[in-house]
C-alpha cells in the first residue's frame, strides 16, 4: 500500500514520474497469482489440505479495495472454503509495538481473536504480517500467510490430509 499510494508523494518531483510507474506496477502476491489463475502456469496439483481455514481480512488490503485473493486462492486448494474474520486485529502499524497502546490494541483486536478461535481451524491465515504476530501474543496461534498455505499444500507432507490422485482437483 505503501508504494502504491505514498512512495510517488515522498520521492523528489524529477523521480515522481518513474515513482509513479513503479506504483502502478506494484501488486500483492495474490493479485498476481489471481490473475493468472485460469492460465497453465498456475499450478493446481495440490498434494495436500488443511482441513479449516480461518481467514483474517487485512485492512490494507480493505483500504486498498483490491479485493482477499488470498482467500480466493485458499479456495483452489481442494476442500478448503475458509472461514472469514472481517474485524480488526488491533496492531496498526506501530500501535501495538508501543507500551502505551499495547493493551489497547489487545482490546481492539479481540473480537477478531476470538472469532479466529471460534472457527476451531487447523490453520489462520492472513496476508498482515502484523496480524499474525498480533494473533501469536493474544489468541496463542500463529497466522501463515495464503501464499504458505499454498506452498504446503503443493506438498505431500504440507498438511495431514493427503490429496490423493483420484480426488478432483
């Protein structure tokens, strides 16, 4: 979010132009993949799955209306229909680093740490690295980020249910 909105505003005015098409260029890993998800190149032979997903919905990814393709790509994986958490984990950038706002941001998050343990899910997933450090302090679960999950499940010792050949893909 930070190169596609604030770097062409922070770099000097003769590198704007240039800041402006590295912007442009920017995606997340999951809009990448997204957008190649219909083509040969993407690959589906998935060996394994978690059975539960429970998914947290970043809010730079909300702020920057590109939609959750990770979660989309969660999907892909056979039997995987994650189960989504829309509230705020709480850490905002910096807040909860600091002593001051560290017990606040606990509380703000709560409501997001307890729908994640409500799920009762093998695996948390996030594209926020904050939030899945957020979720390790408070709720005692560590979020993977959708592209790990994906990795995983190319494996067949990624995840305890296997994929075997005959399952569709």
């Amino acid at each position: 979010m930070m190169l596609r909105r604030e770097y062409p505003e922070l770099v000097a005015e003769p590198d704007r132009e240039k800041a402006r098409a590295v912007a442009a260029a920017v995606q997340d890993p999951g809009e990448f993949l997204w957008s190649i998800r219909n083509e040969p190149r993407f690959n589906t032979d998935f060996k394994s799955s978690p059975e539960t997903v429970a998914y947290h919905a970043p809010c730079h990814l909300r702020a920057q209306a590109v939609g959750f393709r990770g979660r989309d790509l969660l999907r892909k994986i056979p039997g995987v229909q994650p189960k989504p958490v829309m509230e705020c984990c709480g850490h905002d950038g910096t807040y909860a680093m600091k002593v001051e706002s560290f017990e606040a941001s606990a509380r703000v998050g709560k409501k997001a740490f307890d729908q994640m343990k409500g799920h009762d899910a093998e695996v948390w997933a996030t594209e926020c690295p904050l939030a899945a450090v957020q979720f390790e302090q408070h709720a005692g679960k560590r979020a993977l980020h959708p592209m790990t999950v994906l990795a995983r499940a190319y494996r067949e010792d990624g995840f305890d249910k296997r994929l075997d050949d005959k399952e569709e893909k």
